[in-house]
C-alpha cells in the first residue's frame, strides 16, 4: 500500500491522489486500505515517515577510529546526499504545498526529519553510546542540523539545482563543524581529526 501511494503521489501530487487509485494500485480492497488510514492525510503521513526513516536507514554508520570531527563530517555528508535524492525533494516539495491545509501534517513531517537527523548526529557525537546525551550535547546536534543540513534541504525543496548543492555540502558540513568549535563547543583536537 505505501510504495503504491508513494508512487501517486509522487507521480500525482497530494491533491490528484485518491484513496481509490491506491487501492487499485496496491491491489489492496477498499476496506482494507480505509482499515489502515481513514483519510489521505493519514495515508500522506505514513507515507512521509516511511520515507524519512528509509532515508535515515540507508546512512552508513560513523567511520570507528577517527576523531569527532571527521565523524561529523561523515554524517554531515552522508545526511545531506540523502536529502538531495530526488524522491525526498519531491516529498519535501508536496509537504510543503500542503502545509496550509493541512499544518498539522507539515509539522509532524519537520519535526520526525530533524529529530532523525539530530540522533544521527548525537550518534557520531557519541559512537559508543554512553547513554543519555546532554543538554549540550543535544543543542549542539541541533545547532549542526540547523547550520549544515538544513539550507541544503530548504534550497533543494525551492528548486536550486542539485549538482552544485551537492559539490557545496561538504563545504557546508566543514563550515558548521568549525563554528561549533570556534563557539567552544567540540574540543579541539589534533588537526586532520
């Protein structure tokens, strides 16, 4: 059912969509497709956190052995590459066209795509998990998600081309790591970490 409606919608946008063209895509009943979401928005919704979980899946974990800046930057860039796919820009863009209808759904969309992105980056903070994170640390997650990851993301969903947001997200992902040391935030390590 969602990789049929993933389809439509992409193919469609949110307003074409109907429960119906799922249904006989999916080869699902119309019963058992209203069982599961009483409404397109609900089925929007499903469809967008699949999304966005299959996004922060498909991340490759955080190189062992290195130091806390070179970890950074591997989830900085591996975080950015997944925003730019284009089935993730498309989903960003029908959001985003939708917020006025329905605020409640964009919302839920930012909020599970930020929070992802946070805990990936509490993760390259931390490799070994020594538990509960900080309020620091937290708010230092948040702040690289906000310098390095967002403006990519915002810049893609507003039809910047995607070959010179890519070349500039390793750019992007450096600059955020070096105003977060400079506000005192990582120590400082040897250079090349």
């Amino acid at each position: 059912m969602l990789e049929a409606a993933t389809a439509l919608f992409l193919e469609q946008g949110f307003g074409r969509t109907t429960l119906d063209q799922v249904s006989r895509r999916s080869g699902t009943g119309k019963s058992a497709l209203y069982g599961r979401f009483p409404d397109k928005e609900a089925l929007f919704a499903a469809v967008v956190r699949r999304s966005i979980h299959v996004m922060f899946d498909e991340l490759t974990a955080s190189p062992t052995g290195v130091g806390v800046r070179e970890r950074l930057r591997h989830v900085g860039r591996g975080l950015a590459e997944n925003l730019l796919v284009p089935r993730c820009i498309a989903l960003m863009r029908i959001t985003a066209a939708e917020a006025p209808n329905f605020p409640d759904l964009a919302r839920m969309a930012y909020r599970v795509s930020f929070e992802g992105s946070v805990r990936c980056v509490l993760a390259a903070l931390d490799p070994a998990g020594g538990g509960e994170a900080s309020q620091d640390m937290i708010r230092m997650a948040e702040r690289f998600v906000e310098l390095a990851i967002q403006p990519i993301s915002f810049q893609a969903a507003f039809g910047t081309d995607i070959e010179p947001l890519r070349q500039r997200c390793a750019d992007d992902v450096d600059d955020a790591i070096l105003l977060l040391e400079a506000k005192g935030w990582l120590r400082r390590e040897t250079p090349g970490t």
